[in-house]
C-alpha cells in the first residue's frame, strides 16, 4: 500500500510562485521508476507537468511550464517537489502527484507523459493563479 499526499497549494497572483511537496508513505520512491507532476484543470484533460527518473535523475518537462517550473527531490525526505515560478492564470488547475512502479525491462513501454504509464496518485492540490 502507498500513499502519496500534496501540498503547497493555494491562490496567487500571476507572476508568483508556488512550491508544492509530494510525499510518499508505505514505500519509498527508490522503488518508483518515475515520480510525476500532473494537472487537470475545468473543464480539460489531465496533462503531463512534469516527471523525475528517481535512480538517474532525468528530469522531463511539459513544453507549457520548461523555464518556469522545476522538479526535484529529496531522498532522506522521501519528497518531491515542484517549484512554479511566473505562474499564468492558464496555470490554474488541480495539480496531482503520481509515481511509477520500478518494473525492470517494462519501463520503457509507455512515455514518461502517458499517465497509463502511472501506478500511484495522490488527490491533488489545488493552484489558482489570478490575473
């Protein structure tokens, strides 16, 4: 059983930062391939954000957010984060965390931005940017 939990959420004003955490309990993410940001915003599709290989480090990110939000990590934390800076009003959505289970010779089956790659979500967080 794993349970990934966001937070850092909230309203803000365009051009602000937000930094949301995702951390996991039951396992660890050593045992995840991909550790991923995605949001869903009114009315849209959920859509790939942003993804980290947690054993090399890659990291990946959607063509809408590259330049203005990073993904990292913390391994003694057990914690990913993602830092949103110059956040758009186009940027409002429920942002939710979601990892990949390390399946040796699978794990390039799917994209890192396919969400049918994903095993674990969390419940999301909530990200309202103003104008």
């Amino acid at each position: 059983q794993v349970q990934l939990v966001e937070s850092g959420g909230g309203l803000v004003q365009a051009g602000g930062s937000l930094r949301l955490s995702c951390a996991a309990s039951g396992r660890t993410f050593s045992n995840y391939n991909m550790v991923g940001w995605f949001r869903q915003a009114p009315g849209k599709e959920r859509e790939f954000v942003a993804g980290i290989n947690w054993s090399g480090g890659n990291t990946y990110g959607a063509d809408s957010v590259k330049g203005r939000f990073t993904i990292s990590r913390d391994n003694a934390k057990n914690t990913v984060y993602l830092q949103m800076n110059s956040l758009k009003p186009e940027d409002t959505a429920v942002y939710y965390c979601a990892a990949d289970l390390l399946r040796p010779g699978l794990d390039t089956i799917r994209k890192y931005d396919d969400m049918r790659k994903y095993d674990y979500w969390g419940q999301g967080t909530q990200v309202t940017v103003t104008s």
